[in-house]
C-alpha cells in the first residue's frame, strides 16, 4: 500500500528534445512524507547571473524555501535566461559557473536540479557550453534549446513542463549570437514555423496533463514593448489558446508582474540578479513590481498559483489559483473545428475569429450543434422506443 503510494508519488521525469534526449532519472523528485494533499513546488527566476550583492539576496531568500522551512518543499529551479551576463559563458570550463551559479546558490539550492532556457545575454557567448554543461554537472538542464518535463505532481495530477528558446523564434536580435544562431537555421523562411510545429506537437502530447506550464526567456501578451516579431508572438499566443496552456513563465523584462488573460497565466520573475527601476516597470496586469525578486510555484487543491517574493523575502502578491485543466474538447473534435474555421476564413478572406478560437467559442459550438440536433435526437428516441413497446406487445399478445 504505503509502496504503491510510494511509487505514485515518484516523479518521472522525462525529458526530450528534437535533437536530443536526457536518460531518466526517477529517483530525482522521490517524496519521503506522505500528507493527504501532497502540495507541489517549484522556484523560478530570471535575469540572474550578474553576480552581483542583490542577486545574493535573492538566493538566500530563495533558500529559506529549498532549507525546508515553513513546509516547504520545492522539487526544482526554474531558470529563465540571461544566466550570465552580460555575454554568456565562453565554454564549459568558463569560471562563471562557479562564481555566479555553484557560490551564489550555494547549500540546498545546489541540491534540487536546476531546468534552465538560454536569455539573449547568454547568446552573446558560448549557448552550446550551456548544453553540454547539462553533461558535466549533475543539476545543470539544458539539454536543448528545447525540451520538455514531464512530471508528476502527487495526488494523481500530472504537469508538463515545455521550455521553449524564444530567442530562436522571435526574440533574436542582429548582434546577439547572430553567427550561432544562423548555424541552427535562425533567419530561414520556414525556421520559426518548425519551431513553433514542435512546441504544437508537445502541447498535443501533453493535452491531457492537468497542468500545461511554458517557460521561455521573452515575453508574450504582457510587458511586450514592442519587443520581437508580432506575427510569430500571436501564433504562439494562438497555439496557447488553443492547447489551453495553464500558465507562460518568463523572464526578460527586470520585473515582476502577472496577468490572467482568457483564462491563461502569464507570469513575469525577470528580476534574480538585475532589475529595471521601478518607473520602467510595465503597468499592465493584475500585479506588477520593479525591484528584485522570485517566484515560488505552488500546486495545492485549489490549483496552480503563483507566490511572488522579494529580496528580503516578503511576500509581494500570490495569484488567484489557475485550475487544473478540465472538460477539453478532444483533439481531434478540436482539429475539427479550428479546420473548420480556417476553411471559413481563407474562403472569405478574412480572420473572423482571430486569436480568439479560444475554448468559449468551442464551447458554444459544441452547445449550438447539440441544440441544433436535439430535436432530431428526441424523435429518433420516441420512435425507438415507441418501436420496441409495439414489438414487445404483439409478442405479448
Ligand atoms: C539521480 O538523482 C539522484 C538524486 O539527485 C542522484 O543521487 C543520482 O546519482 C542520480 N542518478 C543518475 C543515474 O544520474
Ligand atoms: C514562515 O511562517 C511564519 C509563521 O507562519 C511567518 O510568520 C513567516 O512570515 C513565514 N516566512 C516566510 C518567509 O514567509
Ligand atoms: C554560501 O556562501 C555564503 C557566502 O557567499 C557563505 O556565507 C555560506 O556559508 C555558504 N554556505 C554554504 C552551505 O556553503
Ligand atoms: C516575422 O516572422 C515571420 C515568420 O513567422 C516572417 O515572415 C516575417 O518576415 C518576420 N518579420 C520581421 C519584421 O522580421
Ligand atoms: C531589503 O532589506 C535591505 C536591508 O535591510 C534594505 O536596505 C532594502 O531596502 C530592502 N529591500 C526592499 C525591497 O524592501
């Protein structure tokens, strides 16, 4: 009983990627208490390796999590890009890793394993020696420029986690890593679209996860100020919507912000190491700070929410729960529809729904056709029935 409990609360990671893929490590996130509602927890930040006193602050702030106080408990660090500024590594032996990473987030930190995506610091240096480093350190993840976590969250629920190179689709600059970029096909016609093929592909792999979690280095929906390229933030916006994602972390912008939009979270903790003064902070959402912080993600029996601390470690916001993902249409009723309206659209030349297919709609759709057909429906069920007690009486009789 208490082995099977066991073994359901093991979390099986699972990484992979298109060009690579990690061996498992099962025995990575093993729970070794038992409570009715095993509450699951991660750390994240970004914009960290600066090296500098604040972003000492953050990591003992953070500590006081990974040390075990107060309950806590969390199973990993996300890490959201610009680990080292302000140009990257230069190679696996480059010192940065110990003077910015192993010294500063030294003690229980050290110990939970790290999942990390490349910022657009990192790619004025060495990307590639970040990824081998996943090779040589036993908690560096970054198996590739993407890949995704699979994980289960205790109490039966399951999570996957998809990291995504936003540099790579549309957040790519001229001077930054334009060389190395070019070598993986950036700037290609067709290369932003296979990027964004793959992230569709993990998110119909993981449709049925109740927790979808992106992480990428750039901003979509909020804090965007201009930044990348519109046309490919709104298809993977699209793709969000229509996947029903639970949440978006990144980090980017040297803030700390949060937004609800069409029921999807998008979390910004862009502020581990640097931050914007307050006056640049962007003004949108529900929550928005400037000044140094983290992120602690917490799944409980409400759902996925979001807990957003300081330096000092107060406690500057905690979201309303985003809950775990329920009533999705089918895929392949879901590919139905969305042809359908494609189909609409291109033979009318228009974007009649937009990025708005969003489950509303499909929620409607559904309503109306089983409203159209109901009708139809209750006769054929009258009749039936009708047919039956005529049968069963003249074999009475
Ligand atoms: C798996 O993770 C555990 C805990 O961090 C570690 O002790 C062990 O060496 C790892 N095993 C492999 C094969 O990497
Ligand atoms: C830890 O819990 C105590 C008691 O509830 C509380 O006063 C304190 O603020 C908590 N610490 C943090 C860092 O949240
Ligand atoms: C971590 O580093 C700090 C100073 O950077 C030091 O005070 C502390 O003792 C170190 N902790 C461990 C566990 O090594
Ligand atoms: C934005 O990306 C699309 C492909 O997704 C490309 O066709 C377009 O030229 C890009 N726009 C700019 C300004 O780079
Ligand atoms: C954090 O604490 C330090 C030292 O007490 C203080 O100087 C700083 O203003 C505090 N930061 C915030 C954001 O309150």
């Amino acid at each position: 009983m208490i082995a099977s409990k066991l073994t359901s609360l093991l979390i099986i990671l699972q990484l992979l990627s298109i060009f690579k893929t990690l061996p498992l490590n099962t025995t990575l996130f093993q729970e070794t208490t038992i409570s009715s509602f095993q509450t699951f927890e991660f750390l994240a930040i970004g914009d960290w390796g600066s090296g500098s006193a604040d972003q000492k602050m953050v990591a003992s702030a953070m500590k006081f999590f990974s040390d075990r106080n107060n309950n806590s408990n969390p199973q990993f660090v996300v890490g959201l890009g610009d680990n080292f500024y302000e140009s990257g590594v230069t190679d696996v032996d480059d010192s940065k890793f110990k003077t910015v990473w192993t010294d500063v987030y030294n003690g229980s930190l050290m110990q939970l394993p790290w999942y990390l995506v490349n910022g657009n610091h990192d790619w004025r240096g060495n990307t590639d020696a970040q990824i081998k480093y996943t090779s040589i350190s036993n908690n560096w993840n970054l198996p590739d420029y993407f890949y995704d976590l699979e994980v289960y969250v205790g109490n039966g629920l399951t999570a996957a986690f998809i990291f995504i190179e936003t540099n790579l689709i549309f957040g790519g600059i001229k001077y930054e890593g334009e060389p190395s970029m070019r070598k993986l096909g950036w700037g290609e016609a067709d290369y932003a679209q296979t990027q964004l093929n793959w992230i569709e592909d993990r998110l119909r792999k993981h449709y049925t996860k109740d927790y979808i979690i992106l992480v990428g280095h750039h901003p979509v929906n909020i804090c965007l100020n201009g930044m990348g390229n519109a046309t490919t933030i709104n298809k993977l916006v699209d793709l969000q919507r229509k996947y029903r994602i639970s949440a978006y972390i990144n980090g980017h912008t040297h803030n700390l912000a949060y937004s609800v939009i069409q029921n999807i979270a998008y979390v910004i903790t862009g502020s581990g190491g640097k931050a914007d003064p307050e006056k640049l902070r962007c003004m949108e959402g529900d929550f928005s700070k400037g000044g140094f912080g983290f992120v602690r993600g917490l799944i409980d029996q409400t759902g996925l929410h979001f807990e957003y601390r300081n330096e000092n470690n107060t406690l500057l916001y905690t979201s309303a729960p985003v809950k775990k993902r329920a009533h999705l249409v089918p895929l392949h009723l879901l590919d139905k529809i969305y042809h359908i309206i494609d189909d609409f659209n291109s033979k009318k030349n228009i974007n009649f729904f937009g990025s708005n297919r969003h489950r509303e709609f499909i929620y409607l759709f559904v309503l109306g056709t089983t409203l159209i057909l109901s009708p139809f429906l209750f006769f054929v069920g009258v009749f039936s029935i009708r047919f039956v007690v005529k049968k069963c009486f003249k074999k009475m009789l």
